[in-house]
C-alpha cells in the first residue's frame, strides 16, 4: 500500500528560431487505486493566469493517499504568451495561427502553435475527462462552458460548481459565428470529438490573482475529482443556471467612449430591450449609440473599459435554457 505518487516532466513544446526549446512542465499524480485519467491545463492564453496559480494549490491540497486514477496537470500551457503577458501570440512567431486555443488537435508539422497543441495533445487525448481553465475579463461572471447535448461533459460542468453553466452548440447545430470564429478548433471540442467529454471554466479576473476565483478553481478541480469517483466524497448540491452560450454578443455600432448602465450587474436577468449604456463622441457628446439587450436572459458580461472601436464588445446575455 503506497500513498500515491508524484512526478514532473519538463517537455519541448517547440522551438524558436534561435533555437531555444519552448517547454513547459507536466505534473502527474498517480493514485493507489486504479481510476480514470484527467487532463487540466491552464494559461494557454498567457494573461489568464488564475488557472496556474488554482493548479498550484490544487497541488497542495490534493490527497494522493485517496486518490484513485490519475491526474496530468498542465499550468501554463503556453508558455510564449505566458512570458509576454498576452493573448494570442505575436505575428513573428505565429502569423498562421495567433491564438492556441483555435488550432487542436495540433499538427507536429505545423505552425507554432499546431506544434505545441500537438505536443499536448498526446497528454489529454489519453484522458478520460478535460478541464481547460481560463480566466475571462473581471467585466464577467464567472462560468462554466460545455458543449451542448454531451451529458457526460454537463455533469462535469455541475460539479465545477459554478452559479452559471452555458452549453454551446458546436459542428452542424452552430451558427456561422461559431465556424467564423474558427471555434472548431477549441481543446474542449477536439476532446468531444474523440468522445472525451471536456469543460472550459471561465474565471473571472485576468492578469491579476484574484482570491475567489483561484479558490473557485481549486474547489472545481476537486468536486471534478469527486464526481469522477477519483476522490472520496460526495458533490455538494447547488442551485445552477444552465443558459446557451450566445456567440452574438452586443457590440459597438461605432467609436467613441461607452459608458454602461450604472444599474447593472453581471449576473442578472435582464429583458430585451433592457438599456445596457451608450456610445458617445467625446468631443462633441454626441449620443452615437444606446446599447439594449437583443434578448431576454443573464447578463454574463458587461465591459466597463471606456474606450471602444466599432465592433468591440459591449456585453454578452445568455438565453435561460431549463434543461
């Protein structure tokens, strides 16, 4: 009887021209008893950084003496962007493909970024269940993502714990947004199409280590630990939102200064037609336009930077779904 055991890696994702391997490490947590496998990353956006730091404390408090199966934790993902503090990355290394998380399952003869999904993806595609954890802007509520209609993935989204879970259609039940924005491309959708349920929890606050959100992290990770019957105990019950992820969100019609609705908040229920802010020229304080909700349902995003160009997003509401 042993008590579990724990290993690191450090892996090459990739190179860089001068030839400076890009890596990163990989954490494996191997359980007494046999179970499932799963996958976690965080930072494949580098500027979302409350992921990392819920991983390093999910490694503090994971009990690997009750562990069964085993747990591949993957903290920053993307370490070129993590350096640069950025999104995507720069047009020097990846002109093809800026942003990692539009390009799984990876190619290992492709651009930069198709290399280090590659990379990766030999770790998660031998998972039984995929959390990828972002951080989205402190201008929205924190979520959770999975795709539409996969059970097994909705599940695990209940067990994250968060107040809001959004399903997402994905393939042919997606609107042109979607295929647009080349979301099929996504970690969590490659991980369906090999039949391996997967979740995106979005935590709120990127840049900045933000106390409730690490927390909310660590406790997710943990109560997905549970509900895959890795770790003893049961999921706490919890009253949930489930709405349909909306891609269409509420943008700016022009340029100019956005100031929203003093009386509103994330996570409320709004109505369509509900004033979210206007648009105005700041020289000549004209009104350029007066933003409303296109529908009814859950305020999940309302941006509080001034400054817009036309097309930026101003606010995203989630449609209530009651299954």
């Amino acid at each position: 009887m042993t008590d579990g055991t724990h290993t690191m890696e450090e892996v090459t994702l990739a190179r860089l021209p001068s030839g400076v391997a890009l890596s990163t490490t990989i954490h494996t947590y191997v359980g007494d008893e046999d179970g499932p496998t799963l996958y976690v990353q965080a930072a494949q956006h580098g500027r979302e950084i409350n992921g990392t730091e819920a991983l390093r404390r999910f490694h503090d408090r994971l009990p690997l003496e009750s562990l069964s199966g085993t747990v591949v934790a993957v903290p920053v993902a993307n370490p070129l962007t993590f350096d640069l503090v950025s999104y995507v990355t720069p047009e020097e290394f990846d002109s093809v493909n800026p942003n990692m998380n539009r390009v799984w399952p990876g190619n290992e003869s492709g651009s930069l970024h198709q290399r280090m999904a590659a990379r990766l993806w030999e770790e998660a595609s031998r998972a039984d269940a995929i959390v990828d954890l972002h951080t989205g802007s402190p201008d929205m509520q924190t979520h959770v993502v999975y795709r539409e209609g996969d059970e097994r993935a909705r599940q695990l989204a209940r067990a994250f714990g968060t107040d809001l879970l959004l399903s997402e259609q994905a393939d042919d039940d997606a609107d042109d947004e979607w295929h647009q924005r080349a979301f099929s491309g996504k970690l969590r959708v490659a991980a369906a199409e090999e039949g391996i349920p997967s979740i995106t929890p979005e935590l709120s606050h990127k840049e900045h280590i933000l106390e409730t959100a690490v927390e909310t992290g660590v406790e997710g990770l943990l109560d997905v630990c549970r509900s895959l019957e890795m770790l003893p105990g049961e999921v706490p019950a919890r009253t949930q939102t489930v709405a349909r992820n909306h891609l269409g969100q509420v943008t700016a019609t022009d340029a100019g200064l956005f100031r929203a609705n003093p009386g509103l908040e994330v996570g409320e229920h709004v109505t369509e037609g509900t004033a979210l802010g206007t648009v105005y020229d700041p020289t000549t304080y004209e009104s350029l336009q007066e933003a409303s909700a296109d529908r009814d349902g859950i305020l999940y995003a309302l941006t509080q930077e001034a400054t817009v160009v036309g097309g930026d997003q101003l606010a995203s509401v989630a449609e209530i779904r009651d299954v």
